[in-house]
C-alpha cells in the first residue's frame, strides 16, 4: 500500500463551501436542524459521499450514513462521524472537522490501496446541538434508544413542533421506532474532534486521546413571586422572584466549586424574566441548570446539593419553586480497542500526543451503548469554540485526519 496523503487544500475547500449553508453572515454559522440551510449541507454531504462511491442512506430521523463496503460484508463495520449543525453564530469547525475529515480519511484510505475486511460507515449525526428541542445529541440518542420514540414525541420547538412533525415536513420517510439500532450492530466507533478547550495547543500537543467523556444532567427551574410595582412595594415587603433566582445561580456555581474536582462543573445558561419591565418587579422567573462531570456518582451529589440549596433560598424568600431534570446522562470510558489503536496511530505518524478527559459531550457518549467509542482531539486556536472565531489550522486539522484514518485501517483491516 502507498502511504496515507492527506489533501488539505481539497479539505479545507469542503470545510469552506459547508460554511456558507448558514443563516448567519460569515464567518458566523447558523444551521439549525431541518433548517433550509441545513438542508442544503446535507445535499452538498451526500453528493461528496455519492462521488466517492459510498452507499447513502437515511434513517427516519435524518441520521446519514456513507458506507465504504469492506470485504467481508457480514462482519460488524466500523464507524466514525460527527455532527453538521450549528448553533446560531457558531463556527465552521465544530462537528464539521469529524465528518469531512472522516471524508478525506476515507478518501487517502482508498488512495492509499487499502481495502477494509470490515465495512466503514461515516456517520452525520442529526442534531448533536441542542438548539431546536432543548436537547443535544438528538440522532444518537435517538439511534443508542436512549430516548424513545415517546419521549422523542414529547419534545417542541418555538413553534410547537414535534420532531416528527419536522422531519416529515422534510420528506424524511419510515418509522421513529426503527432508528434505534442493537448493541454490537458496530465493531467500533471513533470520532475526530476540535478539543474546544486550550490544553492542546498550550502544551503544543498534536493528538488528545480521550480516555473518558462527561455527561450532563439538565434542569430546568421555575422560581414563582410576586409581582408588583417597582416604586411602590417595599423592599421588605416583596418576594421578588428575580433576586430569589439569582441567589440560587449563585448556588450553582459555589456547588460545583465545593467539590474541589477540576472534572465538576455547574452552569446557570438561561434565565427567562417576567414580565421583563422596567418598573415592574419580577413575578417569575425560569431558568437552566447544566451540571457535568465524569464521575457519575459525584455529578448525582451535585445534582441533590443543588436541588437542596434551591429549596432552601425558596423557602427563605417565601417563592415557590419548580424543578424540572430535562436529562441525566452517565458518562462514558472510552475502550482499549479504540484508544490503542489512537495510540499506535499516534506513534507511527511521530504526533504528539496526550490523554485526556473530555469535559463537553458529544455523540460518542450514546455510541458507547451500541459498540467500544473513542475520540481524538485537535488544537483549536486559544480554546475558543460555538463562535465565529473559532479556527482549527489547516497542519493541525491535516494531522488529525491521518490519525483518524491510521485508526480506521487498524479497526477495520
């Protein structure tokens, strides 16, 4: 076999042209799930995937598959992938990098002479961004059966709509119950990723190769007052929903600060304020509570401390208080199988490389319900990601994609 060439200028064009599908002016991107915009990168992936030679289907729920047919069809195959979707005024590299880099990895692989004995999928996960329903890694979770067709059923967007609603107003055909797929239907998963954090490229570092991904568990929090004229309640007369919510924020943060971990963290990312005057005082207020670690155990303390902290404020400040919990996913270890097969990759290719913890979650976390998962990290400028600034070079980017097909020759050869 020829060496592995990676075409970074090829690459970097496919990066280039995905980014202009967005409802955001460059370099911002803005591609929310079933958008026109969405739409239209999903055409542009299929045709890249269609003039490579690699079978194309869909599921129900718009997950997309590209399948490089090994020698031995009836052998489990092997799948890497990411996402497409973007948050409003994210940028181009997100997600994006795993499945074009998949692409060109695929591309080198076949380049190369390599042919797999197993099969390899690219997988494009349908909305690994939270942005339309509340709720991210809406494909894979939907794909491990994670989240049931009911629980699916349940969610809305702005307008009222259900996911089924979206994806049949989108042609996407079939039954819901038909996209989750068995335990084992994967020899292997392995996604390529931006860190989205500085570690890499402060300690000059090629590869992070992820031991372990965090989980979240979401809550949402309705803090009910009264409301009231800004000048005429006293201040020692008002339940003030607002200052009540705030006091709990604060809780929030010192909770996760108190169990003395790098690995726990706690955000309050949302607050709704009614009825949002001036001169009124806040009767109700809502808020979200994202809290992460990679310790499941330590999470679920910090999930109970907050609650309690929450009841507390509220019954000192005489509101009522509502909690909701959206999510609570278990974190996940990545397997031997994936991460040696990183580490030999990195240590053919002379990369640099370290392992480390992934801290945001991806569509990894529910593929390790269905087969052993790993990921590599590439550097990104300064950590920076979800804006427009957000940049991956082209050398680091190269990097990661030779890796990544180093991993799929072992895996499926």
């Amino acid at each position: 076999m020829a060496a592995l060439t990676i075409d970074i200028q090829r690459l970097e064009e496919d990066l280039d042209t995905l980014a202009t599908f967005s409802a955001a002016p460059a370099p911002a991107v803005t591609r929310v799930l079933f958008s026109d915009e969405d739409m239209a990168a999903r055409a542009f992936l299929k045709k890249r995937f269609t003039d490579l030679g690699l079978q194309v289907r869909e599921d129900a729920l718009g997950n997309t598959f590209a399948r490089w047919t090994g020698r031995d069809p009836e052998l489990a195959p092997v799948a890497t992938g990411s996402h497409i979707d973007a948050i409003p005024f994210a940028g181009r590299f997100d997600g994006t990098v795993g499945v074009l880099g998949a692409l060109e990895a695929v591309r080198a692989l076949q380049a190369s002479g390599f042919t797999p004995e197993r099969s390899i999928d690219i997988i494009m996960f349908t909305a690994e961004e939270p942005t339309r329903f509340g709720i991210g890694c809406l494909g894979s979770r939907a794909l491990a059966g994670v989240l049931s067709v009911e629980g699916m059923l349940e969610l809305r967007d702005a307008q009222g709509q259900s996911p089924d609603d979206v994806r049949q107003a989108r042609a996407f055909a079939g039954e819901l119950s038909d996209v989750a797929i068995a335990s084992g239907s994967y020899h292997a998963f392995i996604e390529l990723h931006i860190e989205q954090g500085p570690w890499l490229e402060r300690e000059h570092l090629d590869l992070g190769i992820v031991s372990a991904i965090a989980a979240p568990a979401s809550l949402t929090v309705t803090v009910r007052g009264e409301g009231g004229h800004a000048g005429a309640v006293l201040m020692l007369e008002r339940c003030d929903a607002l200052t009540a919510a705030a006091e709990m924020a604060l809780a929030v943060e010192k909770t996760a600060k108190n169990t003395n971990s790098n690995d726990s963290v706690a955000t309050v990312g949302m607050f709704d304020v009614h009825p949002g005057a001036v001169n009124s005082i806040p009767s109700q207020v809502t808020f979200t509570i994202d809290c992460r670690d990679t310790d499941l155990v330590r999470r679920d303390n910090m999930v109970t401390d907050i609650r309690q902290h929450i009841n507390e404020i509220g019954e000192a400040r005489a509101v009522t208080v509502e909690v909701t919990i959206l999510n609570a996913d278990a974190p996940a270890s990545c397997a031997p199988l994936v991460t040696e097969a990183c580490q030999n990759a990195a240590e053919k290719l002379e990369l640099r490389s370290q392992t480390m913890v992934s801290r945001a979650y991806h569509d990894s976390l529910f593929m390790a319900q269905i087969c052993p998962m790993g990921m590599l990290f590439i550097p990104c400028r300064d950590g920076i990601s979800h804006r427009p600034d957000e940049y991956s070079s082209p050398a680091a980017i190269a990097k990661g994609v030779r890796a990544l097909a180093h991993v799929l020759r072992r895996l499926a050869g």
